[in-house]
C-alpha cells in the first residue's frame, strides 16, 4: 500500500491502546485524505476498499475546519471526532490524526 506524503516523514505508531497515531502536514495533505489513509493503515486495506468518507463526515467541512492556512484566532488546538468504516477517528488541527475500533 502506498501512502501519501504526510510531510513530516513520520510513519503511524501503535499507542498504549491499540490505536493509530499518525501525524500529517496540512499544508500537503488534507486531513479528510488522512483520516482516510490512517484507517486504512489501522485495517490493513487499500484505501479504495473503505466505505466512502462522505457517508460519516462532510470531508469538505473538515477541511476547511482544520485548514492550516485558515483564520484562527487563538493557538489552541480545533479537534473533530466521529465514527468513520467502525473506527472512532479523532482529527487535530495539529496534524494529528488517531484511529481506535470502534466500540462493538
């Protein structure tokens, strides 16, 4: 499987809880092209065999939320969490996306 660049040359660790934690540039990748490329690492799937992102999030609105060229008026972190292909996905303006199963 091939995964976009995510800028920071960094591939996804394993946490204490068996998620997923990767951390993306926004400047070159966008976080809904990352939710979808971390899930599929977490699965162990191509990307194209994922449900589409569009049926749990508005990928748009997503990034247009976490857009790091974007307005912010304060330097604390915007986070987004929903459930995306069983998997409860949490996205950071900083970059940070992570992947935990879904809750059976």
């Amino acid at each position: 499987m091939t995964t976009p660049d995510r800028g920071e040359g960094q591939s996804p660790v394993t946490d204490a809880d068996g998620g997923i934690r990767a951390e993306y540039n926004w400047s070159s990748v966008n976080p809904s092209t990352a939710v979808v490329t971390t899930v599929a690492i977490a699965t162990n799937r191509e990307p194209t065999t994922l449900e589409p992102l569009y049926k749990s999030v508005d990928a748009d609105a997503l990034d247009a939320l976490l857009d790091s060229d974007g307005f912010r008026s304060t330097d604390e972190v915007t986070t987004v969490s929903f459930a995306f292909a069983g998997h409860d996905v949490t996205v950071q303006s900083d970059g940070i996306v992570v992947i935990h199963p879904g809750e059976s």
